[in-house]
C-alpha cells in the first residue's frame, strides 16, 4: 500500500516513538506500541472536522496536534500529537478528505445524520397535522 504521508509522534522534534501515523487515498491510520501493537484507522469520508492546536513548545520544536473528528462508532476523535508541520498535513489531510467524499458521494445531510438512531426517524412527535 502506498502512502501520501506519514510520521510520527515526537518528543522534542525528534520521533522518538512507537505511535505512528499514516495516510492513505482513502484511510487515516494509527499504529501505538512496540511489543503489543495496536492498529486503528478511519475511513476519510467519515471524517466531519479537522482542528490544529500547537503550543509554544511545540511551535519551538516544529510540531503541533491535529485533532480528527470522525462518524467512526470505533474512534470518533483521533488525535495526532506532536507531528511535524501539522498546517501541511492539516491542508493534506482535507483535500483528501473532501476528495474521498466526492468519489463516494457522500452528502452532507449522510454525516451530518449518522449519529441519528432509528427510533428518531419513527417518532410522529414532530409531525402535528393540526394546522
């Protein structure tokens, strides 16, 4: 699998972990551990916001976090600490995103509603034809 990016997480500029991350077309991976790993993805038309914070050590060190909210029932939020040149990969993240979304057809109202369970859908509280 070839992916458009990847890093990981750093201590004091340096990647000096065993959490890493990467990017492919169509999934946001996450890898922690080196003796028992542990491996999470989300699929991108999944994702609904993408923030970057970055503190004062980070900006001194070249690194910030990209916090990723997703519809994923498994990981709603993923949050990649520490990479380098978060405003780049934030950038590269959303055009992914955006692009995975327009591939997949995926409409607005399909996002903003997949947290909405069944029961909302059958409830006639909301429809009052009395008027």
């Amino acid at each position: 699998m070839e992916y458009i990016w990847k890093d990981r997480k750093r201590f004091l500029g340096m990647p000096l972990s065993f959490t890493r991350y990467r990017l492919s077309e169509d999934r946001l991976f996450l890898s922690v551990g080196f003796f028992n790993i542990r491996d999470e993805e989300v699929l991108l038309y999944r994702i609904r916001d993408i923030n970057t914070c970055r503190t004062l050590w980070q900006r001194l060190f070249g690194v910030g976090s990209i916090t990723v909210i997703s519809s994923d029932k498994s990981m709603p939020t993923l949050v990649l600490k520490n990479i380098k040149d978060p405003l780049h990969v934030k950038e590269l993240l959303h055009t992914q995103v955006e692009e995975m979304k327009i591939r997949r057809r995926v409409h607005l109202g399909e996002v903003m509603t997949s947290n909405i369970s069944e029961e909302d859908f059958n409830s006639d509280n909301d429809l009052d034809d009395s008027n």
